[in-house]
C-alpha cells in the first residue's frame, strides 16, 4: 500500500515537472493594451478599417501604425472611448457612421446559393445549399458584408431600433477647453 502511494506521488512530482517546464519553455507573451483596445472595438470582424479583423486593428492601433478613428461600426462613441483609454485627440470618423442594423433575407427570393454563409465573418446566417437561409439576429453585427455577394439582392439591412431590451447608456461626451 505504501509502495504504491508513493509510485502515485513520484508519478505526479515528475508531470507536475514536466508542466511547469513546459510552461515557462512555450509561454506566449500578449500586449494588455491590444486586449483592452480590442474590447472596445465591436467585433464585427468586417474589415472596413483596411484590417483583416478586430485584433489585427488593434495590435495596430496599440503599435501606433494605425490611427483610432477608422472604425465605422464602432463610431464616433468607439474613437471616444479608444481615445480616452489611449490618451489620444478624438479625431472625427474616417467613414460613415450608420445606426446600429442587423442583415434580413427575404425568404421568398433566397434560393440558397450560400455566397452569404461565405461572406459572413460571424457565422450569423444558417442555411443550406440550395436551401432557404436565415439570419440569426443576436449573432448579426450589421457589416453588410453579405449583402454584395448575394446574386438575386434578397439580404437588405434594417435598422435595429432601440427599445428597452437593447438600450445602452450613451458614452458621455466632455468638451475640454485649452487655455488660451
């Protein structure tokens, strides 16, 4: 009985070894400051900042290569907040800012050709080929980027309208005046 609890122990120091070895030998080293820059980006993984993605933006943002005001989905609130955060001049957004919208399909037109399910950058739309398709709502960030693909125009957006459910306090904005 002894013998073997103390194989189980020796057997456990060794992994246990081998674990924190291998820890320290492939730690993978993060910016924090891209992490926070990332959270307040929206996610909409959709490109029209000329990145590939959120977490490429803000790696750039964070190395100074990008500026903070190329982010349409995020807004004018967004280059308030990444502003603040940065320490950084709000600067006007580069493109347009356009209400908050999720993706609709008409049904009745959809014939299924799954360019949409391609475009998608969130996996917001179920369907089939050559099935009707269906966008998910709560999983929709309104990047418009199945709209262009779609070869019989059946995606449009519209515009989510704010009502109790999905009302957010709106970033107060604070003008600071410089001395003169």
């Amino acid at each position: 009985m002894i013998v073997t609890l103390a194989i189980m122990a020796l057997g456990a120091v060794v992994l246990g070894a081998a674990l924190g070895y291998a820890s320290i030998k492939f730690k993978v080293e993060g910016d924090p400051l891209v992490e926070k820059i990332e959270a307040i980006l929206p996610q909409t993984q959709c490109g029209q900042c000329g990145y590939p993605g959120c977490k490429p933006y803000a790696a750039a943002i964070s190395s100074g290569e990008a500026d903070i005001n190329l982010c349409p989905p995020g807004g004018s609130d967004g280059v308030r907040k990444l502003a603040d955060l940065l320490g950084r001049e709000v600067k006007p957004l580069e493109g347009e800012e356009k209400p908050k919208q999720v993706a609709i399909i008409d049904e009745q037109t959809c014939i299924g050709c799954t360019l949409c399910i391609q475009a998608c950058p969130v996996d917001a739309i179920a369907g089939a080929a050559k099935q009707m398709h269906t966008i998910i709502a709560a999983l929709c960030t309104g990047c418009e980027l199945c709209v262009k693909p779609c070869p019989v125009e059946c995606i449009y957006m519209q515009p989510i309208v704010e009502n109790l459910d999905n009302w957010k306090w709106k970033y107060p904005v604070i003008e600071i005046k410089r001395a003169a």
